[in-house]
C-alpha cells in the first residue's frame, strides 16, 4: 500500500490527536490548513492555534487563510494547496469548505465528526448530545460533500455517556477515539474502495453553534433535565445563573432524589449547607445542588470553597 499525501485542516485542540496520529503514520501530511494567528482568551493575546502548534514543532508546512467570507475561495489559496499534490485532504475541527476546495485531491476530502451521524449534525455535536441526555455518542468520518455533514460514510466508532459526564469529558475521550478512527479511515482509502454509506435522513437531528445567551439556566425545567444542560455547557461554554444582576457560572449540579420542595417556586434557595452546597427547587419540585460555581471575575471553585467567601443567605431566588 502506497502512503498517501495528505493536506490537514483543523483549528481547535479536539483535531490535534488526529493530526499527531496521522502525522506518525506511514502516511506523509505535506501541509496543515489552520486559522490565522488571533487575539485569544481573556488577555486577548496573540497566540496560534492548537493544529499550529503541533505544526511548527514538527515543522509541517503551514496555511493561514483569513476568516473573512469567501477566503476558501480566493484564488491564491487554492493554487497554494494544488502545489502539494496532495492525495487526500482531511478535516477535523475546521470549517465549511467550499466545492473548489474539497474537490481538488483525487481521492476526495473527509471530515471526522464528533457524533454518530446523522444524529447532530452541525457545530456543536458533543455538547447537544449530553444536553440531551444521549447515552450513546462517537465519531463518524465522512467524505464532504456540498452539504453539510452530509455526505457518505467510512467509518463510525461509539462509546457510552456516563450519566454524570460533562461535555468536556466527553470531548476529551472522543478525541482520542477520533485520532484511532481517522487513521483507520486512511488505511481503508489507501487500500482502495472504503466504505460509502448513505446517511439515513429519517435519524438527522441538529447541533447548532451554542451563543452565550442559550447558555442561561431555566429554574422550570425537570431536574434531569437541568442536571443534563448544565453538564453538557460543562466548562464551555458554561451554564450560568443572575444573582443579583451578576453572571455566575455553574459547571456542575447533582440531584437529591430524597427531598421535594412542593410549596416552594423553581429557583428558590431551599437550603444552604457547606457541606453538600446550595439547594435550588426545580420546576419539578424536585432538589438540585449547585457544586461548582465561578462567581465574577474569579476562577472555577467548588461550592464549600465558594461559600467560605459569600453570604449566600442574602440569596431568595436564582433568575
């Protein structure tokens, strides 16, 4: 089997064990696709990407096209990649890319999901899947087509959702499952006629991109399903509740499957003890206790340490 040229392009740390794994293969990466250097982070610090950095440590050539719309489609960008000859393009963790793009090497352009496709199709597939309360997710290569992770598939590997796993644990296995499940979908082209199945529409669901005013917490909804939202925002990017017309951050709640609050509104504090947290009255009725808080402009701290420093008994209702 002859090793194959291979153009990657990604951006975020979830695409860089793919890369690590491909890139000790027998297989060749002739250049890496990332985004621009940007300001980053609360210091708003220049910094490359994750896919960059692995890229100039092991001094694999580097593309940068801008963020504006329709740099995909410039003109010196595409001839720019043509110079690689490269065989196959792979793409995890990247963005959309156009027909003049994805149909340049000849034996096509895959993407690596972070779902079993078709379920959540779109930007945040792992994040909808535990809000959801899935029990199942994993990954899925594909070829690209013109339509968004639409197109036939590889490979798919799964694995379970633990009942109290929070999306960025979730992401964290499923990159590592991804970097095993991306390189055997090489294997299977470099062989010759890999597998192209076609997706089921009648499974399609959504995962759409989440903004910050989603992220709000509803004190009405059934406590599992609070327990699930919070989790899978769960550390980004993060559920939080209006205390006093300030944001605080809450990463982690757990259900007390012994106490109900009948005669007490969703969202009231119905108790507070420094051992076990702030308890909050679902739209249930149901208990939930808030664990892990981050108040403004501090850092993430279990909710003992949290109420060593604040007089939460000034606290009547979370909004």
């Amino acid at each position: 089997m002859k090793p194959l040229k291979i153009i990657f392009m990604g951006t975020a740390e979830f695409a860089v064990p793919c890369l690590k794994k491909i890139y000790e293969s027998p297989h060749k990466v002739v250049a890496v696709v990332t985004a621009p250097d940007l300001p980053r982070g609360r210091g708003q610090k220049v910094s490359f990407t994750p896919v960059k950095e692995f890229a100039v440590e092991h001094d694999i050539d580097i593309i940068q096209p801008g963020v504006e719309k329709g740099s995909l489609r410039d003109p010196q960008f595409i001839e720019q990649l043509k110079t690689y000859d490269a065989d196959l393009f792979l793409v995890v963790a990247f963005r959309i890319l156009p027909p003049e793009v994805f149909e340049l090497p000849p034996l096509g352009s895959i993407n690596l999901h972070g779902s079993l496709l078709p379920k959540f199709r779109g930007a945040a597939p792992i994040n909808w899947a535990v809000m959801r309360g899935e029990k199942e997710t994993g990954v899925t290569a594909f070829f690209i087509q013109k339509k968004v992770d639409t197109g036939n598939m590889i490979l798919q590997k799964s694995i379970s959702i633990g009942e109290d796993e929070t999306a960025g644990e979730v992401h964290d296995r499923l990159s590592a499952l991804g970097a095993e499940a991306l390189l055997e979908t090489v294997e299977l082209v470099a062989a010759g006629n890999p597998p192209r199945l076609v997706q089921d529409e009648s499974l399609v669901s959504t995962a759409p991109k989440i903004f910050k005013e989603q992220c709000r917490i509803n004190w009405n909804l059934p406590a599992l399903e609070l327990k699930n939202f919070v989790r899978g925002l769960s550390p980004h990017p993060c559920a939080y509740s209006v205390i006093h017309d300030e944001h605080f951050k809450i990463y982690k709640i757990t259900i007390d499957s012994d106490k109900i609050a009948e005669h007490l509104a969703a969202g009231t504090i119905a108790e507070i003890d420094k051992a076990e947290g702030i308890a909050v009255v679902c739209g249930d009725k149901k208990i939930v206790w808030i664990k892990e808080i981050q108040p403004p402009s501090k850092k993430k701290m279990s909710v003992q340490d949290f109420l060593r420093g604040h007089n939460v008994s000034t606290w009547v209702k979370l909004d």
